[in-house]
C-alpha cells in the first residue's frame, strides 16, 4: 500500500491511500480539504477507480468522465490532480 498527499497550487489538499496490483488500483482511498458535490460521489468515484490502469493521463480523462457522467463539482483540485496524487501513491 503507498500514502501521498500533494497540495494543489493555488488550491486544496489530496490524500490517496493507494493498493496497486499489477499496474492497475485494487484499492483506493481519497480524502484532503477539498470539496465535492455531492459528497456521496467520493465513495462512487474510489468503486470507479478500482481495476483502473495506473497511467496519469488516462486516470485524469477517466476521473473527468466520472465526475461529468454524475454531474459532480470538483472545487479545489482537478482531476489531474487526483490523478497526479495516485501516481505518486505509487
């Protein structure tokens, strides 16, 4: 299992605790200061990230995909910051 936290220029604080298995997320764990509406799509989005490639450009499509699909806001980070902050986990 990894830990990161990353501070988001100009923004919020991530924190990912991360259980890779074979190049792809087997478990996910995403919390800091930042916020999303609704809040119950966090736990939506960790269930959408498990099996998913650790590849940071495709994380953050994906995460963007998720968040538009459901009609979450993201304020304070980004999806590439999410994606980033996994990468790191790593």
């Amino acid at each position: 299992m990894g830990d990161s936290i990353y501070k988001v220029p100009g923004g919020k604080l991530l924190k990912i605790k991360l259980t890779p298995s074979e190049g792809r997320i087997r478990a996910i764990v995403i919390k800091g200061d930042f916020f999303l509406h609704p809040e119950e799509t966090l736990i939506a989005l960790e269930e959408f990230l498990a099996g998913k490639e650790l590849d940071e450009v495709t994380l953050a499509a994906d995460i963007q995909d998720f968040l538009d699909e459901v009609g979450a806001t993201l304020v304070g980070a980004g999806a590439a910051d999410i994606a980033k902050t996994i990468l790191m986990a790593m």
